[in-house]
C-alpha cells in the first residue's frame, strides 16, 4: 500500500499552473481586439439577443455585452475560453451558444429585390 498511497497524495495534491491559462485568455482577447474595437449598435445587440434567445441561452446576454461581446463579428469568434469567462460551466451550453453564432445569418430585407424581379 505504501506506492500506492503515495500516488495517490501526488494526484489529490496536484494544481494546474495558472500562467497557461491567463496566457490562452490573453491570446483571445488580443485576437479580439484586434478585429476591431467599434461600438455594438443596436441592431448588432438585438441580433445577439434573439439568436441567444432561440437557444434558450438568453440568460447570459447581460454578461457577454458587459464582457463586450456586443458585436455579431465578436460573437462569431467566441471560443470555449471565452464563454467560460462569461460564466457559462457546461461544455454543452458553450458549444449551443458558439454553433449558433457560427450558424446565424441575419435576414436582409427583400423588399428592393422583390419589386425589381416583379417587373421583369
């Protein structure tokens, strides 16, 4: 028993080191800020809600535009590290919430196109 009890002190007492993870968080937001630093409009903020909204994940909408991800570009890169940031634990959740986003299109309107095809 004397082995093994001493593997098994060795895995109970183990802690990751925390450098690797604050260098992975700084990467991402380099990564972010680089692709722009404008503002959210209201539409972006809008879109970022009903998107969240259709997977029932609307829950996290106030925290990922105080963490500004208030950009559908921002919310098209979300990484896992990034929405474990936000607040979001579950594997599953963060992979809804960063397929929906890779997913959404924004509908255009189709009026000007409608009208132009009706006269041909």
């Amino acid at each position: 028993f004397g082995q093994r009890d001493k593997i098994m002190t060795a895995f109970r007492d183990y802690k990751p080191k925390k450098s690797s993870k604050s260098r992975s968080r700084s990467r991402s937001r380099r990564s972010r800020s680089s692709s722009g630093s404008s503002s959210g409009s209201g539409d972006d903020k809008s879109e970022i809600k009903k998107v969240l909204k259709g997977i029932d994940m609307d829950k996290y909408y106030k925290e990922m535009i105080n963490k500004d991800f208030d950009t559908l570009k921002k919310c098209k890169d979300l990484t896992h590290s990034d929405l474990r940031g936000v607040g979001v634990a579950l594997f599953g959740q963060r992979d809804k919430i960063i397929t929906a986003f890779r997913d959404y299109k924004p509908k255009k309107s189709s009026k000007s196109k409608s009208k132009s095809r009706s006269r041909s």
